[in-house]
C-alpha cells in the first residue's frame, strides 16, 4: 500500500473515500468534522441522522467507523471515525489504533482504492501528533486489504505533515 503526505483540505481529495474524525453524534461539529459537513452538503448532515435513528441511538462508539455517501465531495464516501479523546480520559492507544484499523478494513469492504485520513485525534482531541502519527503509519503498514492501494494524510498545516513525514 502507498502512503503519501499532503498538506491541505481534505475536503477537496479525489480519492474514493476520505475518513472524517468525527465526534460520536455523527451531527457535524469543528475542525474536520465541520468542514468536512459544509463541503457535503445538507444530505450528509440528513444520511448521519438517518444512521444515528436506526443503528447509533446513543452515537457511534470510540474507535468504530461507519460509511455514508460523500454527496457533494469529490469522495464517493465519508468515512466516520470517532477517535479517543484525551482530555476525556480515553488515553487507550488500542482506541486510537483501532479508529484508523477500522476505517481501513471499512474502506476495503467498500471496495475504495484510495482513502484520505486526516490526523484522528492531534486536534481538539488533545493527542500528542507523534503519537497520532505513528499510530497511523503502523495501521496502514499492517493492514491486511485487499482493495486499498494508497493512503493520503492530509494534514492541515506543514507542521503537521512534518510530523507523520517523520513517522514514515
């Protein structure tokens, strides 16, 4: 699997799939989660609704992911991840490493090349990004897919695409 490092808005990737590092409501919110809603338009706020009344009623757990139509991305799909949050007191790294496995073997099921990640969990989330970094590298280093081809970090800010440039 090829694994590149962007800087930029994630919003914009052409790649089968981009995950979002969503918060357990699945109703939008900052950072990624917001742009990632703005850029998709109502229908993604209506699909994550739709999921929220039928199969997450008390919102999606840490560490899961769960797909929906990418709407008005250039994505086909929107994979939501809930990432830990530190300053919560979700400190387990098997939570973190399990929110990028997770959207991995999702992507695949899905039957997405490409996927696009931001870094689940270094923003308001309150992880160290080297952390995050690793975590992430280590997951697409060993998943175990089929389909996926290439994983895009897109990160935000140089800093921190210097930062998993390191870690890879």
């Amino acid at each position: 699997m090829r694994i590149e490092i962007v800087t930029g808005d994630i919003t914009t990737r052409h790649v089968d799939a981009i995950v979002n590092a969503a918060n357990s409501s699945l109703l939008g919110g900052g950072g990624v989660d917001g742009a990632i809603h703005r850029a998709a338009g109502p229908e993604l706020l209506a699909a994550c609704q739709a999921l929220r009344e039928k199969d997450y009623r008390d919102g999606l757990p840490v560490g899961q992911a769960v797909a929906t139509p990418g709407f008005r991305l250039p994505a086909r799909w929107v994979i939501h991840t809930v990432g830990p949050n530190w300053h919560a007191g979700q400190r387990s790294p098997h939570l973190l490493r399990s929110a990028f496995d997770e959207s991995l073997a999702l992507a695949d099921r899905l039957g997405a090349g490409s996927v696009a990640f931001p870094a689940i969990s270094a923003g308001i989330y309150g992880w160290d990004p080297r952390v995050v970094a690793r975590t992430a590298i280590d997951a697409v280093h060993e998943a175990e897919t089929k389909v996926v081809q290439l994983v895009e970090f897109v990160l935000f800010t140089p800093d921190m695409a210097d930062v998993f440039t390191a870690a890879a």
